[in-house]
C-alpha cells in the first residue's frame, strides 16, 4: 500500500481497541520471567558451548604478538578465535569499525579474540590466559583538542547538509539589539541496556541461525551475511524479546558475529554475552558535541537571527552527531546558520543513542533559549510562544502538518503551576533547600519508512499476525495486536503476534521513534488486503463490509468472520510505503517539559522534585505504553542532566567508567512521580494509523528543562554537562 | 576455514610437540550441591567457579533471574534466600546447600499471578522486561523488610516502625537499576500492593 494522499476517515478512527490504555500482552510472561531473551534459548541450543570475549587493551596500534595457546590448552576449552583464524571478514553496512580487531586495533576493548569452552566458567578463565603484546600508536582521544581539525562531513540523507544559511545571519546578529553567544558541551554516554549483547548461533548446512538482541532484524541479518560473505537467505535471525537498547543493538555488533564464528569453527551452537565490563568501549556510544549558540533579537523578543554549530569526533568513516538538527526547523527567525563539524578520533565508535542528534542538541538549544529569555527580561514560555512558526523557517513554503507546540507550553505551564515561578534566581528556599523551575521545549521528527506484515485468519476466526518488527520495551506486541483487533473486528485475546523473525515480512524495526507509526501502517495495510479477500470470499463488497464483533457486515446482510475461512486458513501480506507527504509537509513531534528541582543550600545536592511533560504526537495507540516510553526517555533525560558521562581517558583512549556502578544512571531514588499528558491530536499526513512517534520526543528538552531549573533554584548557570557537584559547588549562593 | 582454531587441549595434545599437561591449578573444582528452589530440590554438580545466578540459568534453566551485570551493580540477578534478598551473581553456588531459594518462577506463573505481579502489568510497571524479575523480588522483599522494621538510609526516626512511604520504597529499591526508566509506575505498583496489605 502506497500512502500518497492525507488518511481519510478509516476503520482504525472507530478507536474501539486502538487508543485503549490496554495492558500488554506480553506483561505475563515479562513479569513472572517466562519471556525467553536471547542467551535463554535453552530449547532451541540445548548443547551449546559458551563463548568469552576478550577486548584489546590498547586504543590504537598493531597486535605485536597473540599467543593463544595457553587459553587452548586451558581445561574444556574447545577454540580460540581470532583475526588469523577466523577467515576472511568484510565489514557491515552499518558498522564503521571491524568487529573482531587485529592485527590493527581500532579501538579500546575492540574483540580480538573469543574463546569458546564447555562451560562459562572454562571460557571466562581462559579468556584471561591469550596473552596480547601491543604496539600502541599515537591517537586522537579529546575533541576539544581536535576541534581545530574538525572538517564538514558529506551530506547525506539522514544527516542532511552540514551547513545551511538563510538569509544574511552574521549581519542579523551584529545587528541585533540583544544577543547570546555562548558554548555548550555534552559528554560522551552510553546506553546501558539492561540486557547485554547477546547471541546464540547455530550452524545446519551452511545455514546460520542467530537467536540474538537486535532492534533492527533485517540490518542484523544483512550485517552478518556481508560481513561473513554469505548469502542473506542463508541466515535467520530471532529476536522475540529484546532488554532494552536505545539505539545501542541497531546493527550486528560482536556478540553475534562472534558466536557465528565459534559454532562454525566447534561444530557446536554458541552462545556469548557481552560482559558488562566490555560493552562501553567494545560497542557504540553517544558522541560527545560542542555546542555554539547565537541568538540575535529585537528588544521585544522576535528572533532576528539564529545559529547553532557543533562539532564532534568519531573514528575514521564514521558521521557526526546531528545536534543542530532540530534548530533548522523548531524557532522562527528570518536568518539562519547551523554547521556541523567532524573531528577524526580513535575513541569507540560513535553511533545512535535514543534520539541522536536532538537529545544533545536540545540540551544546549534549549538552555540557550532560557538564557535569552532573561536578558529580554521575558518568561522562558512566553520568549518560545512568539517564536513560533507554523511553516519549514528555511522553506516557508512547507507547512507543518501539525505543530501544537503553543498548546504544549501552554497546557504544561497551567498544570505545573509555573505561574508560581520567581524569574529572579535563588529566591524560593524550602529549609535547607533552594527550590527552583524550569522548562523545554521539547521537538523530534517522525520518519516514515516502509514496514510489512502478514496477517493470517483461520477457521476459529483468530488473527495471527507476523512481522519482523521488535519489541524493545516500546509496547510493538500490544499495539501491532490492538490494530488487527481493530481492523478486522475481533477481540484482543483473539489475536496472536508474532515478532522478531527474519522469516516474517521486514518492518521498519524499532529506533528513531519510527517502530509504532510504521510498524502498526504495515499491519493496517496487510489487513487491508485481509479484509478484501475475506469480502470476496463472502460474496460480499469489501467497500462497505463493517469488520466488528467477530463479524462481518454489509447492507443488510452478515456472516461471522470465521466463516470466510471455513474452507482453509486465508493469509494476506503488504507493506506501506510513503509517497512525498513528508515532503510537502514536514512532520515532526512537539512537546514540553516541565521540571521542578531541589538544590540543597549547603552541599549543592540535587533533588528532582516534579517532573511533566506535554506531548503531541499524532493519536496515541496506547496511552498507557504510551506514557511509559515518555516516563523512560524523561527518566533518561535527568541522567544526561546530572549524571551521565563517559569519562575518557585522553592518553591512553578509553572511556574510564565503564560499568554499571561507575557510569551513573537514575535509579528509583533519582526519579519522582513523573506526569505526561497527551494532546488529542491525529495526523492524517503521517499514515493510515495517523500517528507519530513518541519515545524519543520524551527525552528532547528533558536535560534542558533540569538545567534550567538548577539556574531558577540558585543562579549558576552550568553549560557543560552533566551538571555534576564539581560543576558549581564553587558558585552557590552563600548560605545565610 | 578456522581449523586450526578448533584445537583444543586434546588435538594438542596428539600433535607432533607434546603438550605440557596444565598446571593442576587449572582443572576446575567440581562439588555437589543441592538446592532447594521455589520448594524443589535440584542435586547439582556444578564447577565451584559457578555462580548461583549462572547455577539458576544455566543448570536448571530457570532464565527468570536476569544477568545485567554479573557484578552486583544493577540488581536485575535479585532473589531470595531464606527469605532475604540478594544479588545472585555475587554468590557462589556451592554455598547454599541446602538453602531455600525464591525465584521469579517461584512467585506466580502467567497463569497464577502473584499480586506484585498483576501489579507491575496493571501499572505498566515495565518496558523491555529485562529489569523486571528482579524489581518484583525486591519489591516483594522491600514490603516484608518494612513490615519487620528494618529502618532504611531515608527513615527518619529509626526506634519507630518505617513508613510505607514513596520515599522508603524508592530508597530500598535503589539497588534495582531500570534503564527503561519505569521507576514511577514501579513506585505505584508497589505502592498498590503495600495499600492493599496494610
Ligand atoms: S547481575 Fe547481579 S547485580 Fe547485576
Ligand atoms: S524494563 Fe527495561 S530495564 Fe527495566
């Protein structure tokens, strides 16, 4: 199905199970710890040997020496793997790095070797005993060092230009009678999925099969068969269940090509997690950025002129973080500038983390906007009202195809009571603590990309459903379930998903906010087909046919829907794919965050009181997974604020802190009673299904909103995060 | 292809250059050990190195337990021992002989939920999963530590019986990390079930 034109009214606006705050469909079997992940595959690989990774210990140079015989003769095990003997490798259409290293080392803990034995225990010791002499070169480790030899990466499509210009911006902005140029800076993080990397692989005549943690299915299966040089219909991949990832499990990473490479060398499926100690520096990451902003006004707070540049590094052939991405298209301002810069480094390679390019990029625009709010003396939601704009500000010829980003500040601003606010910093004080507010905007794009399905009915009149769409935590089994239910008229129970499988039609898989929208499109569109078939075999006209309680209906005639299949089961299959609404219209999500913050007088602790956020993401196919992809990214979002950050070691190349326990996320005491309210809104430009995305937008302005609220709380301004104790202890006000 | 790397001790050892045999340090400890699982005995010979999160997963199957870190840095391995919580990746099999161990499975079925639960589905207390047996162990734990009065970090007045309070919960629950960030639901499933007790 091709979507061309706006959606008009169809069977999904009925809203009978789509919309619902159901509960998921996979919830029995998350909770009481019955949904197999990938290393739990004990039916499917009951004899499978266990593999260990071993990471290089230098950043960047040549393997002198790898002498991996005392690992072979260690107790049970069965092979060492490494470069010499892993057979010729390619490299992914996804990963910039090889995966298994040497004798050049790209990277910090980059695989060099994988030591598969009968037991964990056997692999994990001799893991320790391939013994590595190095010759370590000279590399690029800190960006801000390298920002002078940053140059303009190439365009491409999803990056777009690296420099774009409207109008005359460097004379706007002298011009300009207020004026901001300050500098951000954002760490480096990790995504930190709860799951490790993980595979199973199992050899049967040349066919290989992976039960692995993977949001994208089909670029994991055409990873591994590039990269092993095979044919892509000689590999299946599995991946029901995946513990989260963040953008972290995009693309095949060393988990899977490892344990490939271990089951064809032992003869015997096997399995390898990443051990956490590893996953930091061995996968990918969120690339640090410098941020500069300039905002030029008129003394009554119209933008005159705006510009935003950022440079980042990544390893050679690599891209950069697209972090003044959102600043083309989210404030109006007649002369624009923004530019992206990529510096060459050696550190791990950079890639996606949950909504890359606007999560850092908002973090430094939206601390920007706050920071000129004060100077035009205007309150932070009124300075973005009037820098709204309803049209592309770089093609105003492009509308919007809806953009209630007024209603969002507004309705957050009413609920959060930010009436309440002091403008003047350091004037509320609850005890001990200086209390303050803050607030984002908070903005991401919705990206249509084609998706498919299968959708089957039997002679019971179930509704199977098969797709190889993941579900990472994002709700993809409760919602793909809701839209069959929906279009075909039947009950929850009676719709069976089925995910995760490269045999299934390839969807858009789960990233980039895309998997609900285009997921849930290409299920529509294989109902589409479903329905048809089933009029056609009922005789009746599947334009008017009324798909409802199990029935089906036309004019004055009805038959229940089982009956279409009476005589064998009926399968239909279709994929959507996008014409050029997206072109003629750009389609983005909107939203705001609200926050309220502690800082303790004395000791400068942060404590993150109340947290909101307004969303408008086209209709919301589940309010209630809904909610919790906001709560997450809004849980994620205070991280970046006060506590995420990769630690490099600028001589020796490595992020430092590379465990659980020394890269700090939030945990429970951290996070508050988070609120989220969704505007009642459907974007029939967007798809059938007439929404958006919504779990990234969650996170964008979250960091910012934290940031502010620290400066409404004691007037330190921080422009580097995290927004750690050593950032500003210094600074506090003097406590009386 | 990857022959030679395939050579394990034995191949070596029927090549032409005679393989030292490894030093006796190296050959790994097996005992016996039997445990007692969600009210099941399990006779294990398991190698001494063997974690009792690995002895759950890998011997006797039971995935239920998580591995987020094998470190006790995320919680995601939490079960019970003798009715007290630990991080099962921090303990080695062989030192529970005899010990009643509470696992996931142990709790309720997708069948027979246990009301902490039905709790985590009805308040969506969940994103990816992968956190989640370990949440509801502890959340299940935290509940009885309360009600026996063991004060917490955040309890104000520790001769006096801790409260039920958001912050007490958060507080216990800390050693749970959740990357999906569903701690506010998890706060209300637990607060649900604490209320219903009380
Ligand atoms: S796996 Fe035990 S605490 Fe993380
Ligand atoms: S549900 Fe994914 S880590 Fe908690």
């Amino acid at each position: 199905m091709k979507f061309q034109t706006p959606a008009g009214h169809n069977p999904i606006d009925r809203m009978s199970v789509v919309g619902q705050p159901l509960d998921r469909i996979d919830g029995p079997l998350k909770t009481t710890g019955t949904a197999p992940y990938a290393y739990e595959q004990h039916d499917a690989a009951p004899d499978a040997a266990y593999g260990h990774v071993v990471g290089a210990g230098i950043a960047k140079g040549r393997i002198r020496r790898l002498d991996i015989k005392a690992a072979e003769r260690a107790p049970g095990v069965l092979a060492v793997i490494t470069a010499d003997t892993a057979g010729p490798l390619e490299v992914g259409p996804h990963n910039t790095v090889p995966l298994l290293g040497g004798p050049e080392i790209r990277h910090y803990h980059q695989a060099v070797a994988l030591v598969v034995a009968e037991s964990f225990e056997a692999a994990r010791a001799a893991a320790g005993r391939v013994r590595i002499e190095y010759e370590a070169h000279a590399g690029a480790y800190d960006l801000e060092a390298a920002r002078t030899t940053a140059t303009a990466p190439e365009a491409n499509a999803q990056m777009g230009e690296p420099d774009t210009q409207v109008g005359d911006f460097l004379g706007a902005f002298a011009d300009a009678p207020v004026r901001l140029d300050e500098t951000y800076t954002t760490p480096d993080q990790s995504h930190m999925m709860m799951e490790p990397h993980a595979s199973i692989a199992r050899w049967d005549d040349g066919t290989l099969t992976l039960w692995t943690s993977t949001q994208m299915v089909e670029w994991c299966a055409r990873g591994i068969a590039k990269t092993l040089r095979m044919d892509r219909s000689k590999v299946h991949v599995i991946s029901p269940y995946i513990g989260g990832g963040f953008g972290g499990k995009l693309f095949l990473r060393a988990d899977a090509l490892l344990a490939a490479l271990g089951a064809r060398a032992t003869g015997r499926p096997v399995k390898v997690a990443l051990h956490r100690p590893l996953i930091a520096n061995n996968s990918t990451h969120r690339p640090a950025t410098i941020q500069r902003v300039r905002l030029g006004a008129t003394r009554d707070g119209v933008i005159t002129a705006i510009g935003h540049e950022s440079w980042s590094g990544d390893q050679p052939g690599g891209g950069p973080e697209t972090a003044v991405s959102q600043t083309r298209l989210l404030y109006a301002g007649a002369n624009r500038l923004t530019a992206m810069r990529l510096a060459v480094l050696d550190l791990p390679e950079g890639n996606s983390m949950r909504a890359p390019g606007e999560a850092p990029g908002m973090m430094a625009l939206e601390i920007a906007m706050d920071e000129m709010a004060e100077k035009l003396r205007l309150d932070p939601v009124e300075f973005r009202i009037r820098n709204d704009t309803q049209v592309d500000p770089e093609n105003p010829e492009r509308p919007f195809s809806a953009r209630p980003l007024i209603t969002c500040l507004q309705t957050g601003a009413a609920q959060f009571g930010w009436q309440r606010r002091d403008a003047r910093p350091g004037r509320v004080k609850d005890g001990q603590w200086l209390v303050g507010l803050g607030m984002a905007a908070a903005f991401r794009n919705n990206l249509p990309m084609t998706s498919g399905a299968r959708v089957r009915l039997d002679g019971d009149g179930r509704i199977t459903v098969e797709t190889d769409m993941t579900d990472i935590g994002t709700g993809s089994y409760t919602i793909i379930a809701q839209t069959a239910a929906e279009m075909m008229g039947v009950r929850m129970d009676q719709v069976e998903v089925r995910l995760g499988d490269s045999t299934y039609p390839v969807s858009a898989g789960s990233g980039g906010q895309f998997g609900a929208n285009n997921a849930t499109s290409g299920v529509y569109a294989a109902c589409i087909g479903l329905r048809e078939e089933v009029a056609r075999r009922l005789g009746f006209n599947s334009q008017d046919a009324d798909f409802a309680d199990g029935q089906v209906r036309s004019g004055n005639r009805s038959a229940p829907l089982a009956s279409a299949a009476a005589r064998g089961e009926i399968v239909a299959e279709d994929r959507i794919e996008y014409g050029d609404l997206h072109k003629t219209h750009q389609q983005s999500t909107f939203g705001s965050h609200f926050v309220e913050v502690a800082v303790d007088g004395a000791t400068g602790e942060v404590r993150v009181r109340r947290m909101l956020a307004v969303c408008a993401a086209g209709r919301i196919l589940n309010p209630k997974s809904a909610r919790s992809q906001v709560i997450g990214a809004m849980t994620m979002g205070v991280g970046a604020a006060l506590m995420e950050h990769l630690k490099v070691d600028t001589r020796r190349g490595f992020f430092v802190n590379h465990d659980l326990a020394s890269y700090e996320v939030p945990v429970h005491a951290d996070i508050p009673h988070q609120e989220v309210i969704f505007l009642d809104e459907t974007d029939p430009m967007s798809s059938p299904m007439k929404a958006k995305g919504v779990g990234e937008l969650g996170i964008c302005g979250v960091a910012a909103a934290v940031a502010n609220a620290i400066y409404n709380a004691t007037g330190v301004r921080v422009r580097d995060y995290p927004i750690t104790l050593d950032t500003y202890l210094d600074r506090l006000p003097d406590v009386a | 292809m990857a022959g030679s790397a395939t050579a394990g001790a034995q191949a070596l050892a029927k090549g032409s250059e005679p393989a030292p045999s490894p030093p006796r340090s190296l050959e790994p400890v097996h005992s016996r050990v039997r445990l007692r699982v969600n009210g099941t005995d399990h006779d294990l010979e398991v190698d001494t190195r063997t974690s009792l999160l690995d002895a759950l997963r890998e011997h006797l199957h039971l995935t239920g337990t998580k591995k987020g870190c094998d470190h006790g840095q995320c919680g995601a391995c939490t079960i019970m021992v003798d009715g007290q919580r630990i991080n099962s990746c921090l303990t080695l099999a062989v030192m529970h002989e005899g010990d009643a161990i509470t696992t996931i499975e142990g709790l309720g079925t997708p069948d027979k939920l246990h009301p902490m639960q039905a709790a985590f589905i009805s308040h969506d207390g969940y994103q990816c999963g992968y956190c989640t047996p370990g949440q509801i162990c502890s959340a299940v734990a935290v509940l009885e530590e309360i009600g026996q009065g063991i004060p917490s970090h955040v309890t104000a007045d520790i001769s006096a019986a801790p409260s039920l309070s958001a912050d007490e919960i958060r507080e216990r629950m800390s050693g749970n990390i959740c990357r999906c960030g569903a701690y506010s639901n998890i706060i209300e499933a637990i607060t649900e079930v604490a209320g219903r007790r009380a």
